[in-house]
C-alpha cells in the first residue's frame, strides 16, 4: 500500500511540474463553459430594426417606444421614404423593418382595427420567425392595454413579410454555412497534413534541394486542393439548385471567385499550420479542432453572433468563415453584386495575405 501511494504521489507531481497538462485539466473547461456559455444561445438580443414611421402619431410613438424598451430590438433609424427600404436590406445590417400607415392611430381609435407592416429578412428563417413573434407579442401588449378601457376591443394586425424566403425553407441558412464549414475544414486539414507529412517522410529536403523555390514548392502542394474544392463547390450547388430548390440568386461566375478567395484563404491557413507544426498528428488536431469550432460558434451560422459578448463579436472578425458565409448568402439568396460584398472580399483578400506572408518568413528552408 505504502509503494502504491508513493506512485500516486510521483503522478500528482508530474502533474503538478507539466503547465500544459494543468492547461488542459484547468485552463480548457473554464474557457469552454464561459466561451459556450455565451454563444450557444439560439435567443436573439439587440436585433436591428428600422421604423418607417407615416403616421408619427401617438400610437405609433407608443408601439416604438415599447419595440425600443425591449431587450430584443435595437431601433436603428427611422426612414423617410419607402424606397429606402430595400437597400438597408440589401446592406445586410438590418433584420427587420416596421411600416405604420398614415393615420395609424385615427384609424385605431375611430375603427378599432389598424394594421402594421412587419417585413423580416428570412436569409435565416429560424431569425424571421423568432423577430417576428417577438415583434408581434410586444404589438399584442399594446392592443391589450387599449382594449382594458374601452367596451369594444381593438385590433391591431401585424402584416408579415418575408423576404428572400418567403417559404421560410431551412436551406437558405444551412447551405451557405455547410459550404463554409466544409471547404474550410477540408482545406486547411488536407494541406497541413500533406506539407507535414513531407516533413516526417523527409521528402520535404528533397524538395527543398531542387531548383524550384520553396514558395513554388508550397504553392504546387496547395493547387490540387484548390481544385478539388472547387469542384466541391459545384457540387454543393448542383445539389442546391436540382435537390433542394434552392436557386442561385446572384451571378454564378462571381460566387465561384469569391469560393475562389474563400479556398485560398484556407489554404493558406493550412499552409501555417503545417509550418508550425511537425507531426501529421499535431497537424489534424489543430486543423479539426482549432477550425471546427470557431466555424460553428464564430461564423453566424448557427448562433447569432449580436448575442455574444463585444470581445466575443471581435473575435468573430477574424474568422474566414464569417465573412464568406455573409458572401454566400448575399449572393445566392439575396442575389447581390460584388458591390454589396466588396467589404466582405477585402477582408479575406487581407486574411490570406497576411497569413501567407508569415508562414512564409516562418518557413525553414533547412529542416534539421
């Protein structure tokens, strides 16, 4: 018994001497119970929303005040003419919009029946839905707080509208964000692993020994990929358009070269990884692990990130997959031009230079 306690006070001080394994012990739950915490909620927080106010009467100030009070709207303007409606949509920042009619509350008060415009981005039908109804409680609030001191009760109906996806079809969130998820875990693993694998083979000094130079040497590893997951990409979308019905909104040629773009990025992401690291094993861990969960938690795919702490939405920034899912869906639901995703392909253009230049000042030429 003596001997056995003495092996588990020799583990506990191996333990204690190895600051990665406490890392791992400590270190990792805390940061997946507070990371999870606050970014595995589907509930929606301070959505923005703009009023096109025709009435301005004390109704529709009232309505608004209410949508204001909520923790679940974020009034952001007020337009002044209904044309302006479709290019703050277009903009991408906006989720929902409320018209109210002209002589909104003469109608209210002198019919007992009013009506009020609820147009909702439904790109993410899941989003729609929940805005909507939350819109609709808060309407139904107020309509029960006339109806208390009045003998006839009053109506107000809320008139949906969804746009982009009138039917409210799951496809239109999942495939922009599967195709993210799937270039970019296929992309980066497949070339971390195939650059460190030259390595541990010791191929990789035979290349390195050739007349060809060592940037040559990386990029011949990467085309094969690049062109495999552009074929990847047609067939995401073959299956899209004929199996899902999901039409191709925007231009055809210019989501194949922001996939393009898209690709690139990961590769060179890949390209880092496999300049960090020196084992096929490290490689896949980092590539899967380190690329999996910021593309679920970090991409608006799955979880709304407005929800998320400000450090949290920062962190999101640097993410690829963020900001191709908003060029997806721009295009192919919204039907968009590069004008409305200029900001988006800088970003990445920016994201892959800037890896690609420290992995390649990060590359050894001699890898004894």
């Amino acid at each position: 018994m003596k001997q056995f306690i003495n092996f588990v006070r020799k583990e506990f001080a191996h333990v204690m001497r190895d600051r990665k394994t406490l890392l791992i012990l400590f270190g990792m739950p805390v940061a997946q119970i507070l990371i999870f915490g606050f970014a595995l909620t589907n509930e929606l927080k301070n959505s923005k929303l703009i009023v096109f106010d025709q009435a301005k009467d004390p109704a529709s100030q009232e309505i608004i005040a209410r949508i204001e009070a909520s923790r679940y709207f974020e009034v952001e303007r007020n337009l002044s003419n209904a044309a302006q409606l479709e290019s703050v949509f277009k903009e991408g920042k906006i989720k929902m919009a409320l018209v109210f009619p002209a002589g909104f509350n003469a109608s209210l008060l002198h019919g007992h029946h009013a009506q009020i415009q609820v147009i909702a981005d439904a790109s993410d039908p899941n989003a729609a839905n929940m805005l909507t109804n939350y819109v609709s409680a808060i309407i139904q609030d107020y309509q029960r707080s006339l109806s208390k001191s009045s003998l006839s009760p009053y109506r107000i109906i809320p008139e949906v509208r969804m746009l982009y996806n009138p039917q409210l079809k799951g496809a239109h969130n999942f495939v922009p964000g599967v195709m993210a998820l799937v270039l970019m875990l296929v992309c980066v693993m497949m070339t971390a692993i195939s650059i460190v694998k030259e390595k541990e083979t010791g191929t990789m000094e035979i290349l390195l020994v050739s007349p060809f130079k060592p940037i040559l040497v990386i990029i011949s590893k990467t085309i094969p990929y690049l062109i495999l997951s552009l074929l990847n990409v047609g067939s995401i979308l073959l299956l899209s358009v004929f199996v899902l019905d999901l039409p191709v909104n925007g231009s055809v040629l210019l989501l194949f070269a922001e996939s393009m773009l898209f690709i690139s990025t990961c590769l060179t992401l890949g390209i880092f990884i496999s300049v960090k690291t020196s084992s096929q094993q490290v490689a896949m861990l980092i590539s899967l692990m380190g690329m999996l969960l910021p593309t679920i938690l970090f991409s608006g795919f799955m979880f709304p990130i407005e929800n998320m702490p400000y450090l949290l939405q920062l962190f999101s920034n640097i993410v690829p997959a963020k900001w191709f899912y908003i060029i997806v869906k721009s295009i192919m639901i919204k039907g968009l031009g590069f004008s409305a995703i200029w900001k988006e392909t800088l970003i990445l253009v920016a994201i892959t230079a800037v890896l690609l230049i420290i992995s390649l000042k990060s590359f050894k030429i001699r890898l004894a």
